[in-house]
C-alpha cells in the first residue's frame, strides 16, 4: 500500500473503531468476540482497502464487512469447538434492579444469530428493511420475517415491564 493510502486508512480506523466496536459487542454480547471481530473486519479492509476506499458510502461498506463477518462466523470451523462435553444452559434473564439494558442484551444473546443482527441493525442503527437486505444479502422479505420472529423471541424471553417494538 502505498504511502498515502495507508495513512487515510489508519486514520479511518482510527475514528471508526469505536462504532464498530459498538456494534461488534451489541452483535455478540461478549468484549472479547467483539473485538475479535472487529479485528477481523479492519484487517480485511486493510487488504481491500484501493477497493473500499473508492466505495459510495465507506461507512455502509465496513459496517456490511462486520455484520457479514458475524453471522458468517458460524461456518467457520472453529467455531464448532467446544471446551465443554454439554453446552452450558444460557443464563436466566432475572430482573434483579439491574438496568434495562442489561436485561435485554442478556434476552438477545439468546436470539438466533441472523434473527439478532436483523434486530441490532433494524432498532440499534435504525435502518430501513432494504438496507438491511442489502448489508446482509438477503430479500426484504427474509428481513421481515427475521424481524418478527425475533421480535417474537424478545417478547417471550423478556419480562413483561420491558416493552418490545411492534414493527
């Protein structure tokens, strides 16, 4: 990379690590796979940075990079591995005077992962249907069905003082 290029990129990733991080964490529920994969995002943007750097919207482009990144993660191989012989019951979303906030990541941890990152796009970055379909390469169709059916598993997994969008 050439000089001046790697230097727009670093101070790219400089000012937009933190949003994506952001992202990264609301996707996963955990500190530790968001950065990992929000390291794997930049790193891959530093390879195709000639390419990225030329796109419309350099934001919209880096954010389907990680959001495809995430729920693609599941095919990889590693992700199969297990350090447990029984995978652990997910912990109990208890209302216990913490914030809300608290409770409801808990609740979308336990949402299915393309159904969790229609939701975190749609109401966290509050996107319209089509330009979800187009960051994760779907229809719009398959975007609506994700979000009622997510909406649906918030609503049960969620306490009933806590309200859920109706879209």
């Amino acid at each position: 990379m050439r000089d001046g290029a790697q230097e727009e990129y670093v101070e790219y990733v400089a000012a937009r690590v933190p949003a994506l991080r952001r992202l990264a964490y609301v996707l996963t529920g955990d500190g530790y796979r968001a950065d990992d994969l929000v390291q794997q995002t930049i790193t891959t943007l530093y390879l195709k940075w000639h390419r990225a750097r030329a796109a419309d919207n350099l934001d919209a482009y880096v954010r389907t990079m990680l959001v495809r990144g995430y729920v693609d993660e599941r095919r990889l191989a590693w992700s199969r591995v297990r350090l447990f012989r029984q995978i652990p019951e997910p912990e109990p979303v208890e209302d216990t005077g913490a914030e809300e906030r608290h409770v409801v990541r808990a609740a979308l941890r336990r949402v299915p992962r393309q159904q969790r990152a229609v939701l975190v796009l749609r109401f966290f970055y509050d996107l319209p249907v089509d330009e979800v379909a187009g960051l994760l390469g779907c229809t719009t169709g398959t975007v609506k069905s994700h979000t009622s059916r997510g909406l649906a598993a918030l609503r049960r997994l969620l306490p009933p003082r806590i309200e859920v969008p109706n879209r």
